[in-house]
C-alpha cells in the first residue's frame, strides 16, 4: 500500500503541470491574429503557429488543406476586405484547447469595388507542443 500511495504521489506532478498552452483571454488574441495572417497572407506567422500536422477541414469536407499546402496557398494570397470573429467561447482540457465561433469574411469581387460577405461555424483546436502554443486543427461549416 505504501508503495502504491509514494508512486501516485509522484504522478501529482504529472497531472497538475498539464495546462493549456495559453489563458483563454491570450488564445481568443492569438486566434484572431491567425484570422488576419489569414487574411494578408501572413506566412511567416502562419509558420511560428502551425502544428507540423496541422489540418483544415472545409465545409462538409469540400476540401482538406494540410499546414504545407496551406502555407503554399497563401505565398499568392487572395487578400480579403475583413475577417472577423464573434461569439467566440473556448473550451480546456489538459493542454488541449479549443476555440469555436462565427468568422465573417468579406472577400473582394472581381471588380475591385464591391464584395461579398460569407459566414462560418468554426472550430479550432490548440495544443500545447514543447511550452508553445500550435495550432493543430480546424473545421470550418459555411452558414447561408
């Protein structure tokens, strides 16, 4: 018995260091800084914050970008008018977090004078790698 109370003493260690990567205030900062690398095409910040198997499942599956093939689209960015976030909420477990919402986007037509507005439930999935904050998966679902 005591053998069993000394090894779960040392576990205590263990399980009270697993902590998410970032406060939630910090992760819904972080998380918006990743809507406007987004939406300029912000590559090199894209590289810091993206897990080495990082993916983004599209609406219902339409198309799945890995970090590579991201981070490729991107080096030719199709600049958006706007990204923006609402009604974030970010759930904890452990050193796992993650952050769900609505992104509006406003994307420029053709023309170059007018745009059109789309919406999306979003849900992306943070993790703490080596005491730094990554981003490991997103889903996103158009809303029309």
């Amino acid at each position: 018995m005591k053998k069993f109370l000394l090894s779960l003493a040392a576990c205590v260690p263990l399980i009270s260091s697993a902590a998410p990567c970032l406060p939630a205030p910090a992760l819904t900062a972080l998380d918006s800084k990743y809507e406007e690398a987004l939406r300029v095409g912000d590559v090199p910040f894209l590289q810091s914050l993206l897990a080495d198997d990082y993916v983004w499942v599209h609406s219902l599956g339409s198309q799945i970008e890995t970090r590579s093939s991201l981070l490729a689209r991107l080096a030719k960015p199709v600049v958006y008018k706007a990204r923006t976030t609402s009604d974030t909420q970010v759930h904890v477990q452990g050193e796992t977090s993650v952050v769900r919402g609505i992104s509006t986007t406003e994307q420029w037509n053709a023309d170059g004078a007018t745009w059109r507005t789309n919406r999306y439930q979003f849900m992306r999935t943070y993790v703490n790698v080596d005491g730094q904050c990554k981003l490991l998966a997103v889903q996103t679902m158009n809303l029309k």
